[in-house]
C-alpha cells in the first residue's frame, strides 16, 4: 500500500472515528468548558483523554508509534470535538505544526521524538512564528539564530504563541541570515525544534496574554537562548518553505473546527426554535426565525466540501494552497453567520453563560482573525488564483 492509498480512508472508518470522538466528548460537557472559561484555566483533562484514546497521534507514521493517518481524518476529529460543543485550540497544533517535522526533520529527531508525542508523553503545541512589529508578515520577523560553534543563540520576541506554557516543544522560526542580506526576503528564514523544558528559565520566557477568549496564548522572549546544532530542521535558510506545509494544514484544520461549531450553533438554535414558546407558538415556526438558521446551514454545508478537497488535495500531496485558503475564508464565515444567528435565535438568553452560546460565539469569532486575516486571503486569491497585481 503506497502512502496516497494509506491517506484515504474509507467512510465507515471515519463514521468509527467520529463516533468515538463524540462519546469521548460527551464526558466534557458545557460545565466543564463554563468553569475553564471563567478561570482562564486549560483543558489538561480533555486533552489527556483525546491522547490517550490515540486522536494527537493520528498524523504521526505507523513505525513512530501513531496511526499514520492524514490530515482528512485530523479534519474529521476537530471537526467533531467542536460539533459537540467542545474546543480543540488546546491541542490542535500538534496536528498541523507535525507537517514540518514529518515532512522536514531527520531521521534522528523524528525517532527521538514522534514516538513520545504517539504515547503522550511529550506535547508538540507551540508554533513560534508571529512577532509584535511583523504580524503576518512573515518575512520581516526579526527573531535571530546566530551560529556558534555546535550551538545556535536565539534573540528575540515572538507573540501570540499559543500553548507555549503547556508545550514541551516548539517549532520556532527565526532569522539566520538578515533580511538586508538575502536575494529574496523568504530566504535566510530557519526552523528549529526547541525542547522547551531545557530552554525555560536559560534564556526563555514566557507571559500570558489575557485575551476575550480562554486560548492559553503568551509571548516568549528569548534571551541569549542557546540550543543545539541539531535543533535545526532541514537547511539553514530554508525554513519558510518547510513551514507553508504547516500553514496549509492549520488552515485546513481551523476550517474544520469553524464547520464543527457552525454545526453546533444550527443545532442549538434549531432545538432552541423548537422548543422556546412565545405568543402561545414556538418561535421556529415564523419563517424570521426559520430562514436565517436555514441559510447557516446551507453555508456550513457549502463551506464543508472546500475543507475535504482541500484536505483531499493535500493528503494526496498536490498544491492545495488555494484551496486551503478558500477552505479557511468559507468556514470562518459560515461559523460566523452561524453563530450570530444562534445568538439572535436565544435573543437575551444567548447572553447567558449557562446556554454556551455566548463562549462559543466569542471563539468562533477569533477564525476570522487568526490564523491568517480574511483580506489577506482574498490577496492570495486575487494574485495567485486570479493573476491581478500583488496589493501589499
């Protein structure tokens, strides 16, 4: 069985697959979430229970100890975590940060770490890339990897790292060459695997971000940092290339999630339209009501076929970076439309924390932001799709 054979699966796998990810789901109910919410606090149960029932290990080969899926079944699980009101921000990024050590790493570092991330024993979750002066874009981080002997001394200033307090490791992209210094500005870029136990308190920092929403993010500062030569992933300067795979899996992912969550709202207003009597007649029974959870629904079900051909594209190892950008723009807003009109549905009550809506409108929300803004894909659609002038 070649590699694209083992990445499609078939759709009594992933009905299996998503009816144990929905019973593992069900003993996390809305209280749970509610009481995390409240203190800022992360999900360490829930996280325990989706990697001891084997779904962070999904992406990881078969001879690493994982089940050596692809990213249509990762799709599949987030996608459910969040249809059953669920959150998976606290552990989605060791899916889609994999890519780059999967696709890039050696030998050596792929067999000293995936078997432990397979067997939970060490978590994969912060993903070192945005700076405060550079946002998204990319090129211009100023974070800087200067070789020393059998050493690397890191220096600088990431944020909105998410997880990083709860990750063991790190991929981090820092500069190696400056910016002034190379032909094109995507060059002279490198990723490093950073084991953050060690580096914690010899050169690394951390300080969380209080934020609208409960999604453990921070900045981390690095001051004179100092990792091993072997840190490295692939070539030096070549590590913007090396994190596009991991890009389009992110975007494919979140997707999913935004597809879950719009699910859940059209089935919580749906359920709420039923059963809420006003004026002697349930509220779903004026079309007011009907027709905007209809029109959610429709979007979500529009939006959900761009995520699993972009899922498909890139299991099979073709181009998908249209389609994952697409994927992540028709998610995001079908989650949205979604989740303003389960608000509107719950009129004041939807305000109430007790019903859930008003948490998972809030992080339904960030998808329109994060992990890429919604203008900045129409830009790529426009220039790379559409071949009209780069805008920026």
């Amino acid at each position: 069985m070649n590699e694209e054979q083992r990445m499609m699966v078939d759709a009594d796998t992933i009905r299996e697959i998503r009816q144990s990810v929905a019973a593992l789901c069900a003993g996390f109910p809305g209280e749970y979430w509610r009481a995390l919410d409240r203190e800022k606090a992360y999900p360490t149960a829930f996280v325990k229970a989706m990697t001891e029932g084997g779904f962070l290990g999904v992406l990881v080969p078969e001879e690493y100890g994982g089940s050596g899926q692809g990213i249509t079944v990762a799709a599949n699980i987030l996608e459910e975590v969040h249809a059953q009101g669920c959150n998976a921000a606290a552990l989605h990024a060791q899916m889609y940060t994999m890519g780059t050590l999967l696709r890039h790493g050696s030998e050596a570092q792929k067999m000293q770490w995936l078997p432990r991330i397979a067997r939970g024993e060490t978590r994969l979750q912060a993903f070192g890339v945005t700076e405060p002066t550079a946002g998204t874009d990319t090129t211009s981080i100023r974070t800087f990897a200067e070789r020393r002997g059998d050493t690397y001394v890191i220096n600088g200033q990431k944020v909105w790292t998410s997880r990083a307090g709860h990750s063991d490791l790190m991929i981090l992209l820092a500069r190696t060459t400056a910016k002034d210094n190379v032909a094109r500005k995507r060059d002279g870029l490198s990723v490093f695997l950073v084991d953050m136990k060690a580096a914690l308190g010899n050169g690394l920092s951390i300080k969380p971000i209080r934020a609208m929403l409960n999604h453990a993010t921070t900045e981390v500062f690095f001051d004179n940092l100092e990792i091993p030569v072997d840190s490295l992933i692939g070539n030096e300067g070549k590590g913007f290339g090396y994190i596009l795979d991991g890009m389009n899996a992110e975007r494919i992912l979140i997707a999913a999630e935004c597809i879950g969550d719009a699910a859940w709202f059209t089935k919580t207003s749906s359920r709420y339209a039923n059963e809420r009597v006003v004026f002697g007649r349930p509220i779903g029974q004026n079309q007011g009501v009907q027709f905007p959870i209809a029109r959610a629904y429709a979007a979500a079900e529009a939006a959900k076929l761009m995520v699993y051909r972009a899922a498909e594209r890139f299991d099979r190892g073709v181009p998908c970076g249209a389609e994952a950008n697409m994927a992540k723009l028709l998610a995001s807003e079908a989650s949205w439309q979604a989740a303003d009109t389960c608000l509107q549905t719950h009129g004041g009550f939807g305000f109430a924390e007790e019903y859930d809506v008003e948490r998972k409108f809030r992080e339904t929300r960030l998808y329109q932001v994060a992990p890429i803004s919604t203008n900045l894909i129409l830009a790529y659609l426009s220039e790379h799709v559409l071949g009209m002038p780069r805008s920026y």
